[in-house]
C-alpha cells in the first residue's frame, strides 16, 4: 500500500447497481468508484434526492491509494479510503479593519466609476454627433 492521494471530486454518478462513479476535476471519466451510495454522506452529499444514472455536480476531497488488487491490463485498481467535505470557511472581520477598508475603498470604487461613466457619456456624444452626421 502507498501513501493517500487525494482527488477534488466534481461530478458523481449512482448506477442501477447503488455503485457511485466519481469524476475528479478536469476528467472526462470516472477515476474511483464508491461501493455503496451511502459513503457520499461522508462527503456531505445528499445522495437520496440524486437521481439513478444522471450525472450530478459536486465539490469534495476522495482520498484514494493503490490496490494490492490488478486490472486485466496490470494497473492496479484506486482503493477509495475516505471522503471529506470542502468547508470554505472565512474568518470574520475585525470592524476597525473594515473602517479602515471603507477609508480607501469606497472613494476609489466611487472614483473609478466616475471615470467609467464619463467614459460612456463621451462615447454616446461621439455616436449621436456621428449619427447626425458631425464631425
């Protein structure tokens, strides 16, 4: 057995027969197979609501390792050991660091809006004047 590899998993499938196909990121085929749909709970996944043999979008961790076991051509089959569910969690601010923030932010936000509304008035000038036939 070798050290645990990790996929992002973005699209799993249940067949007839309750396996799971997974698909990692930019795979146009599935890399793993789950034994039994109920594993996705692991990964934070609703699996009863998914529909039989329709591909559904996803976001978690499959950490994986080489079987002992080998497929017909020799390579060796990828061993699903657990699934983890991705938790984006962002800290939450500091209120002095959000006045601080809004200082610079919001005059520059304001400011580049200006320039690009003033922008558009010129634009729309030069069309009308074109349109009419002016210089």
């Amino acid at each position: 057995m070798s050290d645990l590899e990790r996929y992002l998993i973005t699209k799993f499938r249940i067949r007839q027969d309750r396996k799971v196909d997974l698909w990692p990121k930019n795979m146009q085929h599935p890399e793993l197979i789950l034994f039994d749909e109920t594993d996705l709970h692991e990964a934070g996944v609703d699996w009863r609501e998914a529909e039989l043999g329709i591909e559904h979008p996803c976001r978690f961790w499959a950490y994986w390792e080489y079987s002992d076991k080998t497929k017909s051509t020799g390579n060796p089959y990828k061993d699903v050991v657990r699934l983890e569910p991705i938790e984006i969690i962002a800290p939450a601010p500091n209120a002095a660091d959000l006045t601080d923030t809004n200082k610079w932010l919001i005059p520059a936000c304001r400011e580049r809006l200006e320039d690009a509304v003033s922008g558009f008035d010129f634009r729309r000038d030069v069309i009308e004047r074109g349109r009419r036939g002016h210089p």
